[in-house]
C-alpha cells in the first residue's frame, strides 16, 4: 500500500516535469516508387509490396524500441493505393493494400507497444502523385473538374479511423505537408476529416497541419498564413497541430548543410502558447555534419523546453532507403535513420553517425507506454519489461 502511494506519487512528478510525451521516427516508405521522370500519370501503381515500397522492417522497429525506447513512428502511405483511382478517393479500400497497412501499424502498436501516426503521405492531392510533391489535383479545389472533393477526403477519414478505433495507440495525421492552396481549404479539408473521424467513434489524437509545407519557420508569416487554423474546431477536444522544420538554407531537407536554427520556430511557438495549443514537429533533419549535429541537439533540446511541444519524429528511417539520405537527397549517399543502414561507400549510415550520436542521447528516459493517445499526453515511465 505505502509502496503503490510511492510509485503514484513519483510518476505523478514525473508527469509535471515532462513535456514530451511521444519521440521517435518517421517510417518513410509506403510512398515509394511512384515517382515518373516522365510525369507518367499512375506511374508505379498500385506497386508490388515489398518492391516497389513497404512500410516498416521489424527488425528496425525491434532496435528502435527494444534498445532506444523510442515510443513513436510515424508510418507514410499513398492515398492513391489505399483508394486506388478505379474507385475514387472515400471509403472503398484496396483491402489487400490495407492489409499490409494495418499490419506495420499493428506490430508498432500492438507487439511492440508504441504509438504510431498514420500518416497519408499526400501533400493535399490526390489522383497522380507521378511528380509528387507538385503533381496531382488539390483535394477539395472546386474549379479542378478531376480533384477529390472535401466530403470524399472526410469519407476518407471517417473510415479510416473507424477501423483504428479501437487501438488506442493510434494517432491520425491528416495529412503531409499542404502547400500551394489556399489556407481556408486546409482548414475546410481538415475539419470536414475531423468531424468525421469523431462521427466513426475514434477518440484518439489527431494531429492537423498547417499549409506551406507546414512548415514552423513560415508557420505566421504572409497574408494567407496558419494562423487561420484557429478555426479548426474538434468535437473530441484531442487535437494537435503538426509542424515540420528543417535546418537547411531554405528549409527543403535537400541540403547537407546546415544553417537555420530553433530560433525559426520562435513565432510558431508564440502562437501555440497564445491560443492554448499543443504540436508535434513529425519531420525535421539534418546530416551528420558538425554544424548540424549542434543545430540538431539545439531543436530538440528547445522542443524539450518548451511545453506547447508533447512529441517528435525524426525524418527518416524506413527499409526501401539504401545508402540514399533523407536528409540531403540532393547530394549525399549517406543512409537513412534505419538501424541496419549504412553509407555508399560502406561506411556507417545516419543511424550510427546521427541517431546514435546525436539524436539518442536527447531521447527522454520516460515517456507513455499506455493509455490512449492524447494531447495531454499520459503517465510517462521507463518502457515497461525491463
Ligand atoms: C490492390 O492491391 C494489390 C496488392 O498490392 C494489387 O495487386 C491490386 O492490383 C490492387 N488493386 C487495385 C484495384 O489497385
Ligand atoms: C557523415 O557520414 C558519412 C558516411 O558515413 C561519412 O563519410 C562522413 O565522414 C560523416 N561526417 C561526419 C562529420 O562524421
């Protein structure tokens, strides 16, 4: 009895003291190989499964939680293989396609014990991603005869989340990076997403991004900024916003260079706090130079310190990248965040020179290992089994 007061007095301290309740790695692989040089409109789908693309390896997922306890991924997948374009974006799935889906995202969540974004890796289009970022229809853009309508993408949703709903560890990012489009059809996009997602039953955290790649250093800025996105209105009382920030010169993640710091982030930060609310950056990155290894632990450092910040993923791990680099694709042949990675030249990847180094030393020793998964976060401890 005194002992069980003890333990709920300690983790109830602990709850005070933390801010981030959620770390871990972007899953980057489901939306491989779909990109065309040629612009070949439905180039690569709907793919061969562990092929052309894939979702998770276990065995890095093993690494990542059994010896980092990390307690967070973010999975990507395509909008036009789950709803392949014969059927329309809605709720008609390929059901071999959500299989394999559904069966990354039940080892994270399930075997494994982590919470897992799932995450339509689509930029707010929909029907070609053969030049993806900047092709495809903008869904909900009323004067694209050939674009998905907003009540298809909360149909979508709405079915999505229906079958997630009873896994608690699941939380639902509506969507990668929306850019070039107006910021009220974000907004309309993502609350339409919302409601439906409530509407289906599910109560988990859902994380909302902004426009302009949703990126934090741009997040006020303009005349047609995020700060429009105080309209959103979530009946569940479980939302999040979703930022993305890189520390290369124009903040594209394409360069080895690193040059922008946390400071970027100051008027995102500022907004949260005045409006009450709470984010995850679920991309950010850089290589394994000097600078960045400072600029890189500077971030997460400043994310730690500021409690309008509950979680992060890096970007990026996933079995398809090779020697390929996430963080520089521009130049470096340096490997990814995968445990198993390695450079071209067959030296150590970015997992070993970046994660291990830089990123793992930052990773908070408690974070949640139960409950659902929420804006206010949970009781952290260490990952339970040890
Ligand atoms: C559904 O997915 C499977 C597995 O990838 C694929 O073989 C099949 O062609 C897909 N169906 C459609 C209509 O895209
Ligand atoms: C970054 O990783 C690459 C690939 O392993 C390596 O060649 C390079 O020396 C590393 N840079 C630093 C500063 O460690």
């Amino acid at each position: 009895m005194l002992l069980k007061s003890f333990t709920t007095l300690a983790a109830f301290a602990a709850v005070t003291s933390a801010t981030i309740f959620y770390a871990g790695v972007a899953e980057s692989s489901g939306e491989f190989g779909v990109w065309s040089p040629t612009s070949e409109k439905g180039f690569g789908l709907p793919g061969r499964f562990g092929v052309d693309y894939s979702f998770i390896d276990k065995k890095g997922i093993d690494v990542h939680v059994d010896q980092n306890k990390i307690n967070l991924f973010r999975i990507a997948f395509l909008l036009e293989r789950m709803c392949p374009l014969s059927y329309g974006l809605g709720a008609k799935f390929n059901e071999t396609h959500f299989d394999f889906f559904k069966e990354a995202v039940d080892y994270v969540t399930k075997t494994k014990g982590a919470y897992c974004i799932l995450d339509p890796h689509n930029y707010m289009r929909y029907n070609d991603p053969s030049q993806q970022p900047m092709s495809g229809s903008i869904i909900g853009d009323t004067a694209d005869k050939t674009a998905a309508t907003t009540a298809q993408f909360g149909i979508f949703w709405g079915e999505l989340a229906g079958r997630f709903k009873d896994n608690e560890k699941v939380i639902f990012g509506l969507m990668n990076e929306p850019h070039d489009m107006k910021t009220s059809l974000v907004v309309d996009n993502s609350q339409a997403a919302m409601d439906a997602i409530r509407k289906s039953g599910a109560k988990q955290l859902i994380l909302a991004s902004g426009n302009s790649w949703s990126g934090g250093h741009a997040w006020t800025e303009g005349t047609d900024s995020n700060t429009q996105l105080t309209k959103l209105k979530d009946s569940g009382n479980n939302l999040a916003f979703d930022i993305h920030e890189y520390m290369d010169q124009d903040f594209s993640g394409t360069h080895a260079a690193c040059t922008q710091p946390a400071s970027m982030l100051a008027g995102a930060t500022a907004w949260l706090k005045q409006n009450n609310y709470k984010a995850m950056i679920t991309e950010f990155g850089a290589s394994n130079t000097t600078e960045c290894a400072t600029m890189l632990s500077d971030m997460i450092k400043y994310m730690a310190s500021n409690d309008v910040y509950i979680g992060w993923t890096a970007w990026a791990a996933g079995p398809f990248w090779g020697s390929n680099s996430a963080c520089c694709t521009d130049s470096k042949q340096w490997g990814s965040l995968e445990p198993a990675s390695k450079a071209a030249d067959g030296g150590p990847g970015l997992y070993e020179t970046l994660w291990l180094k830089v990123i793992q030393p930052l990773v908070p020793k408690q974070l949640v290992w139960s409950g659902i998964s929420s804006v206010n976060g949970g009781i952290v401890s260490t990952k339970p089994g040890l």
